[in-house]
C-alpha cells in the first residue's frame, strides 16, 4: 500500500480510505498514548464549534472538547484569527529573544492574580501542562531548599512525565518505571458521594481536614518535627475540582480550613488549573470559587484554545523573584513560543470583554437541570453534579445507584460513538470521556459558547444512549 493511495479519495470512497489509515496506525504508530483505550480507534476529519465530523461528514457532538482545551469552541474565529496574524508576522522565535506577546501575556496574568489575591507575581511559560508541572516542582524544590516532599491527593491527576506523574495518585503511570523522584503522600479529597453516610457535604469537608492535620499532632506520624518547627513536606498539589478524577467539586469549606493548616505548618500550596481553569468552571481560575491565596497556579490547555500549546505558572514574587529564580534556572526550546502566546493573549482579552463569569454559570444551571432530570428516569445514574460547565454524570449499578459501573459506562461511550443516534431525522454521534475512581464517570466539559439548542440536542441524545445500555 503506496502513502500515495492512502491520501488518495479514489472511487471506493472514505471508507476504504479510513480502513487503510487504521492499516497503517496499526503498524507504524506507538500505541502507548491512549489512541487505544477506543478499539477501533477513531478518525476525525474536521471540526465546527461544538462538533467533530468523521469522513462521511457525520457530526459528532462533543461534550469534552479535548479534555477542556478546546472551551471557546473549535475554529473559534477570534482565535484562529490571532494565530493567522501572528503566523503572518512572527511565528517563530527562539525563547531566549521577546517578544511583546509574551510579556503582555506575563502581565496580564501577574496583574489579574493581583487584584484577585492581592500578591505580587511573575509568569514562566512552558508549552504542555506537564511540563509546567516540572517547573512548578523546580520552583518550589528550590525555594523550598530542596525539600522534595509533597503531598497530593487522592485521585489527582498532574501529567505523565516521571516528575509529575511522580504527584499523580494512580500507581498505574507508574508501574513500569521504576521511580525517578519522591511519590506524593496522598491524602484523601472530600469525595462526599463515596464519603462515609450521615455526613453533610460541610462536615465532611470539615472531617477532612482533621484528618490531615492529625498528621501534624506528633513528630510520630512522620512529617513534623516540633523542635524545628519544620515539616518534611514542601508543598501541597490540588485540584481544586479534580479533573482526571471525576469533576469531584469539594465542599464550600474545605479549602479555607485546608489552607489554615498548611500556613500554619509553612506548607505552599500549588494549584493545577491545566484542566478546570480558563472559565471552565466560570471563573479564571477555579481556585478564586474558595477563598484562599495560592502560591503556585500551574494552567495550560484552554489557554490557548487547544491551538499552539502553550501551558505555564503563575507564582508568589518570593518564590520566583530573579534571585531565588535566577537565568536558566529551567529552559525549553518552544518554552514561551510566540504562536502560543498570540493566541493565550487573545483569549485573556476575549474574557476581559464577554461576561463569562454569567454566560458560564447559566449554561452550566441549564445543564445540570438537564441531567438532573435524566437521573430522575434512570437508576444507573448514582450522582449529578457541576460547577459551570465542569459537570458530572456518574453510573452505576440500577439495584443501589451506588455500586460504581465502570461496563456499563464503557458501553455508553462504545454506543455514542457508533454516530446512529437519530434526532429529528439526523444522525449524531457524541464524544464523551470517563474518569472517576473506578473510571464510571461521565465527565462533560461542552465548549462555553454551546448554545440551549446544543445543550437540549446533549440531554435528547444521552437519554438514548442511556435507553440502548438499560435496555436488557
Ligand atoms: C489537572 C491536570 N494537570 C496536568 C495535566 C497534564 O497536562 P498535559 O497533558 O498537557 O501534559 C492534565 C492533563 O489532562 C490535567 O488535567
């Protein structure tokens, strides 16, 4: 088979086409990314707003918009237009010359932390969110003196390099390693739905906490020493709504009393918005929903729409000031990449005009409505639940609505990506993604800009994908 023939539409049309491509995925491609967790896998010819089109052309709507890197929407025109210009004008830069896009981007982000935090801070870009996780770990080994402890939680999810996956929960990304850098102590994050019963949403977040803290009560339980008045541990890395982990929004609580705890025993906090920041949730960062100053905000994805990556932190002036972050202190070759950086600028200037804020929490209250509702009709779904469009919908078995259903959730997503689904004589196909602790939930993260009709085409199509996995 010539690559000729494979590029060819010839008369036998797309589907041979498709066939051919798999042939060669098949053969010449590394199947260690997760093309695979789908068998066959799929192929996506082009994209529109909230859709994805396979080669015949058939829409598929997408409700994880790229695991949230895509929330403005594919070929968002603003965007696409701020990489035509930049393409058109400097796309290309080594990292150790500016650029203005660069520094504008850097400011913009110091100045909105300070007025938000009030703290004075600095901008250092890196291209995926990975590797600003790396960054992030240098920067707080380093201002920490070395300290290479951290705790993390439970279900949390940080990327799969060995430094980050090092600080991500699921020995999973690890097994076949080795170890490269010091595992996080995990520590477990206020899953109310699977917390112990009796408790409200508060309690348990309250409950939480003491648990943590008891870590603290005598040098026995291994990470202070009173005498020194020093902990082992560096730094604390959250989600503040786990991603990865199922959407787990935490109770109103629990970060404010969290944070006491780690100022009192001189603990940073790190917070990775790669995947609920830029207006998932409806704010910037998802943090700003609980009251606390961070000392280390890691973003990524969205920030650019999903075009040129471009990912980064944000962090406190005396972690990051040019003396205890001093030239080369860390360094890549794309790190600040002009192409990304166009487009990140353009999207802080697109969320300093539209009222995102609003527009994110109606949709997202129009949505959970919506799933609400089909949890009314269907025994499988155990627990809704969403901050702005950060929404989850999580399966189980129909006897108790609580035993996680990680089958029945796979066939979900097999059944809403055969693209049969019918609606008013159309046929559909929908993306969906899984997380969760026992991989049962439905994760949605639809495009901000998904307008009610998309939102009532979403609920009308889960509802038959939920009708075809209930039906015996
Ligand atoms: C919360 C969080 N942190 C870090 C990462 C890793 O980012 P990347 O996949 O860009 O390396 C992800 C990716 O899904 C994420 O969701």
């Amino acid at each position: 088979m010539s690559t000729a023939r494979v590029h060819r539409r010839d008369e036998a049309g797309p589907l041979t086409d498709e066939a051919e491509l798999l042939a060669l995925e098949a053969l010449y491609c590394s199947h260690g990314d997760t093309v695979h967790y789908t068998e066959p896998p799929k192929i996506f010819e082009s994209c529109e707003g909230s859709f994805l089109f396979d080669a015949k052309g058939r829409p598929y709507l997408d409700l994880q918009m790229w695991y949230s890197a895509v929330n403005f929407g594919y070929a968002n025109p603003r965007l696409n237009d701020a990489a035509h210009q930049q393409l058109e004008r400097l796309p290309q830069l080594a990292s150790q010359y500016l650029h203005r896009e660069k520094i504008e981007l850097a400011a913009h982000i110091a100045r909105d932390a300070a007025r938000k935090f009030g703290l004075k801070g600095r901008v250092h870009f890196n291209v995926g969110g990975s590797q600003a996780v790396e960054d992030s770990l240098k920067l707080v080994r380093n201002f920490k003196k070395g300290k290479s402890l951290m705790f993390a939680f439970e279900g949390g999810y940080h990327g799969r390099t060995l430094g980050a996956s090092a600080i991500t929960s699921s020995y999973r990304y690890r097994r076949r390693y080795g170890h490269f850098g010091d595992r996080a102590h995990f520590v477990p994050f206020p899953y109310h739905f699977r917390g112990p019963k009796g408790m409200s949403k508060e309690e348990y977040g309250h409950h939480c906490v003491k648990q943590f803290e008891r870590l603290f009560e005598s040098e026995y339980n291994g990470v202070w020493d009173p005498k020194a008045g020093e902990a082992e541990y560096a730094a604390f890395y959250v989600e503040p709504i786990q991603g990865t982990g199922g959407y787990i929004i935490p109770p109103r609580n629990y970060f404010v009393e969290l944070k006491r705890v780690l100022d009192k025993y001189g603990i940073l906090l790190v917070v990775d918005e790669i995947q609920m920041g830029v207006y998932r949730t409806g704010k910037l960062w998802s943090i700003e929903h609980f009251g606390v100053q961070p000392d280390v905000i890691v973003f990524g994805k969205a920030i650019t729409n999903g075009l040129n990556p471009l990912a980064g932190l944000w962090a406190r002036e005396e972690l990051i000031n040019p003396t205890m972050f001093p030239p080369g202190s860390t360094h890549s070759t794309f790190n600040a990449n002009p192409m990304g950086t166009a487009v990140a600028l353009e999207t802080m200037k697109m969320l300093d005009e539209v009222d995102y804020a609003s527009m994110v929490a109606d949709k997202g209250a129009y949505f959970l409505e919506g799933l609400r509702e089909l949890q009314r009709r269907y025994p499988i779904i155990g627990d809704v639940d969403g901050l702005g469009l950060a929404l989850r919908m999580e399966i189980c078995e129909p006897h108790d609505s609580f035993t996680p259903s990680k089958t029945l959730v796979d066939r979900m997503v097999d059944e809403a990506l055969k693209a049969d689904l019918e609606v008013d004589g159309k046929r559909y196909g929908l993306v969906l993604d899984i997380g969760g602790y026992h991989k049962n939930v439905v994760t949605l993260a639809p495009s901000l800009h998904i307008s009610r009709d998309e939102m009532d085409l979403a609920i009308e199509l889960l509802d038959q994908v939920l009708r075809r996995v209930t039906k015996n």
